[in-house]
C-alpha cells in the first residue's frame, strides 16, 4: 500500500460516512501529502511524525494545527490497519497547545465596534456575540430560520460544527 492509496482511502471512508467535512480534510492532507507522498505508511513512524512536526513549526504553524493534520494521518494509518493493508500504527507525540480563547471582547467595546458597521453586518455580529455563533453558521441564516411569533432564531442539524441543530429564544429589546 502506498500513502496515496491510504489517503485515497481516508477520502473514500469520509464521503461514505459523512464523518469529517471534506474541504477540511483535504486542506490538512495538502500538508500531510508535501512530507510523506513518498513515504509508504509502513514507513511512518514516530519519528517520521516528529519530523513533520518540526518542519510544519519552523514554517509558523501553530503545534493545534499540526496536532489536527497529525489526527487525520493517523486515521488515515488506522484505517489502513483496520482493512488489513497496515500491521501496525505508530504513537504520535501530541504536541501542547495554547489555552483556547476566552473573552473577546466587553460590552462596552461590541457596541463600539457594532455601530461603525452599516446596518445588516450589525445584526449579523449581534447575533454572533449575543449567542457565541461562528461567522458562519450567523452568515448562512436567512429569513426561514427567524419566527418572530414564536420568538425564536434557529440552526438546522447539520450547519453545526457538531451538526447539532440550535434553537435560541429572542429577548425584547
């Protein structure tokens, strides 16, 4: 097996399963295929890994991407194991990660920055600050995911990052 076999395979296993979102796990591959296109995964070690970590660090990037390009290669080696084309996989180091972000902004500082925005962009960070949405989940909204009756703004399952629907209930004012 080669490592273009394992990650075609990886590719094949995420369109099947829906598991992982595509666009992302071909952007992480991209790394992961500069480094160890030559490689076969029987060759991929601990060291090997190691190695890519060094290189992907004196490139800038941060130790939590190099840590989630690390997960994939390391599905893409369990998956190979798991169809019998791989006889072992190899332990990667995880590298430490800064503390996630915390805090932004106050009050006082949103409602500076919110009303230098024209008015739709406006809305648009009111609902990403009042309910922590990402931008993308607030940027896809349309007019069928607000009941004004019923007071609610919603999400549908699957334009989530966990693919859980939300369901928020607006407060007058």
């Amino acid at each position: 097996m080669t490592y273009k076999g394992a990650a075609e395979a990886l590719r094949e296993h995420y369109r099947v399963t829906c598991a992982r979102d595509l666009t992302e796990t071909e952007w992480r591959l991209a790394h992961l295929d500069a480094f160890f296109a030559e490689c076969r995964p029987a060759a991929i070690t601990t060291r090997e890994s190691e190695r890519y970590a060094i290189q992907r660090q004196e490139a800038g990037t941060s130790n939590a991407s190099i840590n989630r390009e690390l997960a994939v290669l390391g599905r893409m080696l369990r998956l190979a194991y798991e169809h019998n084309r791989l006889a072992r996989v190899p332990k990667f180091t995880r590298l430490s990660e800064t503390a996630p972000r915390a805090g932004f902004v106050d009050q006082g500082t949103f409602e500076t920055v919110r009303s230098h925005l024209p008015a739709d962009l406006q809305v648009a960070v009111t609902i990403a600050y009042t309910f922590g949405w990402r931008r993308n989940e607030v940027l896809r909204l349309s007019q069928r995911h607000l009941d004004l009756k019923a007071g609610t703004l919603r999400l549908d399952p699957g334009s989530t990052k966990n693919k859980d629907g939300w369901l928020c209930y607006l407060t007058p004012g």
